[in-house]
C-alpha cells in the first residue's frame, strides 16, 4: 500500500508583511507635492496682490445727461482696479477733470465716467424742449432715459385713419430725457408734469410746430435710434 504524504502547516512558507518607508527628501513623489504647494501659494500671492492693485476714479454723482456741464461735485472718486482699461476712464491724476465740460452722452448715477463722454459744449447739438404731458407719465420716462416724440393732431371727425392728416405721427425717435418737472416744482406752471427732451436740430421745427398746433404732443418710452 501506497501511503501519501500530505504537507504540515509548518511547511508553508510565512507571508512577510511589507515594511512602511519613511519618505526622504529623495522621493519624487514629495519633491513634486512640495513644488504643488508652492506654485499654489505662489498663485495665491499673485491674486491677491493683483486684487490690491487699484486706483482712483471718477463715477457720476447723480445722472448726467448730454450738454450738463461737469464740474467737481458732480463726480466722486472710488478705488477700483481696471487693468489695462484704466486710461478710458476720467480719474483725478493726470489730465483730471478740464474746466468747462459738459457731457456729451449718458452717464449714469454711480457709473464709471468714461473720458469719450465728456467734452465741450459745441459738441452737442441736440437742444432741450419742454414737453407738457397731461395724462400719466410712465415710470419708465426719467433723467437720462430715451423717448420718442409723437404728435396727436385735433381730429376734425371722430374717425381717424393712417392716411388721415389726423393720424398720429412721430417727431422725434431715441430722444433724451434731459429732465422731469412734476407738478409743484418751481419749474411747473399748473398742474401738468413737464418732460424736458433733448431734440436734435433736424427735428427740431417739426417739434416746436406741433407744440403750438392744435392736438396733443406726448412721449413714448423707449426709443432707440
């Protein structure tokens, strides 16, 4: 008889547990985790410091409106960072503010003032006319918004067409509110509100000649040229 000799568990062999390593200054791995951190950090820096970078400016104090003349008060100075579109803007160093400017396009209250909005006042054309509106102004029509002017001429009939003398037509389109006198201003004879439009000179007979005709002249909100 054959006898088989079967293996003891002292026979197998003992597995041997890895063994940590401590990293050294040699390690790839921990010189490229320092180089990480450090190009982070750097970055940071960089950022933050940009971030700090900044100069003086001019923002519009309230509203300004093409042909209002520009002065100190009308302005303040706020520390902003621009980059490289610094010198598109007015700022108090350098050329600051010259005497005897006006603006020549809208600039809104707390907006930046950009140097190509202000010039002299030859430069704009457009004049303002008073424009009584005796229903409801809508809330939309203020300082430094755009409108188009209309005229609603006196019907002779109380039927109008779009080929009738008496249809209503526009004036002026994309106009400037340069100012709103509500009723009880100083500036307000009666109790109509007055909407102060800057009307270019090609449109301006045809405005005047319809305030002195008979029919209504009124504005729209929202006109862009």
């Amino acid at each position: 008889m054959t006898t088989t000799l079967r293996p003891t568990l002292d026979a197998l062999p003992t597995p041997v547990a890895p063994r940590l390593r401590r990293p050294t200054w040699r390690d790839p791995r921990l010189l490229v985790g320092c180089a990480l951190v450090a190009g982070s950090v750097a970055l940071g820096a960089t950022v933050v410091s940009s971030a700090r970078d900044t100069a003086p400016v001019y923002v519009a104090a309230h509203d300004l409106v093409p042909g209002d003349p520009v002065k100190a008060s009308d302005l303040r100075v706020v520390d902003v960072n621009l980059g490289g579109e610094a010198s598109r803007y007015l700022a108090p160093e350098g050329t600051g503010l010259v005497a005897g400017s006006v603006a020549t396009t809208v600039v809104r209250s707390g907006e930046l003032v950009p140097r190509a909005a202000l010039g002299a006042a030859s430069e704009v054309t457009a004049r303002a006319v008073a424009v009584p509106v005796s229903g409801t102004l809508s809330d939309r029509v203020r300082t430094g918004s755009t409108v188009d002017v209309w005229f609603v001429p006196q019907a002779a009939s109380g039927v109008v067409t779009a080929d009738d003398a008496a249809a209503p037509r526009r004036l002026a389109q994309g106009a400037v509110v340069a100012q709103v006198d509500e009723p009880g201003s100083s500036l307000v004879v009666g109790g109509q509100t007055t909407v102060q439009v800057l009307v270019q000179p090609d449109e301006l007979p045809g405005v005047l000649a319809a305030l002195a005709a008979d029919g209504a002249v009124t504005v729209v909100p929202g006109g862009a040229k």
